[in-house]
C-alpha cells in the first residue's frame, strides 16, 4: 500500500517570502500522480498543482512550484511570493496511474500560517 | 467553471439513525468518490464508483456504507445506522477520467448525537 508523509505539522513564513512544503511517499509502481491540495479554514479542498511521474519537468502553477525527486520518492511545494490568502492546510496526496478509478491517499497535512 | 455540489452543508443525526449525503459530480465526469475527514485528522478514502458499481473500497466502509447513483446526476452516500465516530466532514469528490484531478465539493458536516 502506498504511504504519504509529511513531516512539517506547521510551517509559517513571511509575506512576500518563499516557503517550501516537504512531502515524502512510499510506493512501488512507476507510474502515478502526486497532487498538492489546499484546504483553508472553510475546509473545502482546492487543488493547486499536479505532477505526473513520467514527466520529469517539474509541474508550475504561477506562484506555486513543485521539486519532484522520483528517485528519493519526494515532491515538495515551493510557494513564492506568499500572500495572505495562502494560509491553509496543505494537504500531498498520490494516486495510482496503474489501477482504474484509484483513490488518493493523502498525507497528515501541513498548517501554514502567513505572517504580514 | 463547473463545481461538485454536496447537500446538505450541515447534517447532525441522532445515533443509530440513516443518513443520506448527496452529491452532483460534474456532468462529464465518469469517476465518483466519498472521502472523509475526522476533525484534525487527514482526509481518508472510503470508496471510488464507476460504470454504475464499486471499483475501490477502503476498510472503512463497511456494511454500514452504501452508495448509489439513481438517476444521471446524483451520488449518494448512505450510513445505516449511524454512530458517535460517524461525526466526520464528508466530501464527494469526481473526475472525468483517472489521469485527472479529483475535484470536490464543500464537503458536508456530519454530526451524530
């Protein structure tokens, strides 16, 4: 069974400042997908960046960028710029490319708190 | 831009009680799901639907839990006989195939008393 880990309860940063999100997984199938979702205290989950095993590019998404290390089995969130409206939950999730209608399996969830 | 729509927001049931949590996919998607989410905890997968039948489940979901697609646009969650450790956020999630994004709803609060 594929695990996910995150290991940062709680991170803040700055305004204007650059924070990065760690997220680790545990699978053995070469092929999946790993997703950021945010989850602000309206508890809805948003979707911010998707990246897909076989590329190597790492996916960006404006200010929201991704350090995929297939090798070490890690895919962090780089946010730049942080705003305000940043402050959520952040939750790493993967899912199976090789199993039809796969669910996600998510991690603990990071709390990010932006400091004006 | 198309949403996943849960009702009710807000659902609190006497123990041992049935509820239903309702959702509309979006119309085009094929894949539907219910994850749910203990407060404070991560969320967690209960159960995955296709072609009109269950294609994953999670060890949660058990004979308690049932889901249902009854006409072109609903997805319901049922829980028979509700208990204390029920009380959860429930979010229906779809997608259009499985590369894509699972995208949700605003998740519906369950509260047994």
């Amino acid at each position: 069974a594929q695990t996910v880990t995150q290991s940062q309860p709680e991170m803040s940063v700055q305004e204007a400042e650059t924070v990065t999100l760690s997220c680790t997984y545990d699978t053995s199938e070469s092929d999946y997908y790993l997703f950021w979702y945010k989850q602000p205290p309206s508890r809805q989950m948003i979707l911010v960046i998707r990246q897909e095993a076989y590329k190597q590019q790492n996916a960006t998404e404006n200010r929201f960028s991704v350090n995929f290390q297939k090798a070490a089995k890690s895919f962090s969130l780089k946010i730049s710029d942080s705003q305000l409206g940043d402050a959520a939950m952040y939750f790493c999730a993967y899912r199976s490319a090789e199993t039809s209608g796969s669910r996600l399996t998510f991690g603990e969830g990071t709390q990010l708190t932006v400091n004006p | 831009e198309p949403e996943v729509t849960q009702t009710p927001s807000h659902q609190v049931t006497q123990m041992g009680q049935e509820v239903i949590l309702r959702c509309v996919p979006i119309s085009n998607h094929l894949y539907f799901y219910w994850y749910r989410q203990i407060l404070g905890q991560k969320v967690e997968f209960l159960v995955s639907f296709y072609n009109n039948e269950i294609s994953e489940k999670s060890e949660i979901f058990d004979d308690q839990f049932s889901v249902e697609r009854p006409d072109g646009s609903n997805f319901t969650l049922k829980i028979r006989s509700t208990k204390l450790e029920d009380s959860a956020m429930y979010f229906c999630a779809s997608s259009e195939w499985t590369g894509e994004p699972q995208h949700f709803g605003d998740g519906t609060r369950l509260s047994i008393l």
